[in-house]
C-alpha cells in the first residue's frame, strides 16, 4: 500500500495559510485597481476582508488563543453592513445611471 504524504498526516503549516492569504488579497487589490465595473470592485473589497479573516483565523488557532476569532467576526459583522449598504448605492447609482462603469459613474453631480 503506498505512503500517503506528510500534509494528510497532519495539520498544513501556518506558512500556506498566510500564503494563501497573501495571494487572496493581492488578486483583490488588483481587482480594485484594475477593473472598471463597480460590482467587480465590490467583490475585490470582499475578497481582501475575507484574505485578513483567514490570516486572523490561521493565527488564532497557530498561538491557541481566541482573539482572532473574534476580530474575524467583527470583520464579517463589518462587511454584512458594507455589503448592504453598497448595494443599495449601487442600485441607485445603476437607476440614476443605467450603468454600472466606475468611469461614467465618476462624477455625482446631476
């Protein structure tokens, strides 16, 4: 029968999670730089909120304690009302508006 790997044995570094977190909130960043659609832009801020959750979680259990817990909960507690929030101004701006392109969107004015 074949060996399984070290990873199945046992629990995954803290290094992959930070890793993993890292990459999750520089494809956020660029999401927010680069894009032009504000529900893309959305979704970039969700995802980098979500990268520092996991990098609270990953620490939390890594040090045994449960303060990262709990910040990560007020994260999400955050991102609910930022969530509703702005989606109830991007449904105005797009009723105002008829489009949803940060460039045409960039002034607030009339």
């Amino acid at each position: 029968m074949p060996q399984l790997p070290a990873v199945i044995n046992g629990p995954a570094p803290l290094s992959w999670y930070l890793i993993l977190s890292a990459v999750l909130f520089a494809l956020g960043v660029a999401g927010f730089l680069f894009r032009r659609n504000i529900i893309t832009v959305f979704m970039s801020i969700e995802l980098m909120l979500n990268a520092v959750n996991l990098s609270f979680i990953a620490f939390s259990y890594k040090l045994g304690r449960n303060d990262g817990h709990i910040f990560s909960f007020f994260v999400m507690v955050v991102a609910a009302a930022e969530a509703a929030v702005g989606l109830a101004i991007i449904l105005t701006v797009f009723k105002n508006r008829q489009t949803l392109e940060i460039d045409e969107v960039s002034s607030l004015k009339n």
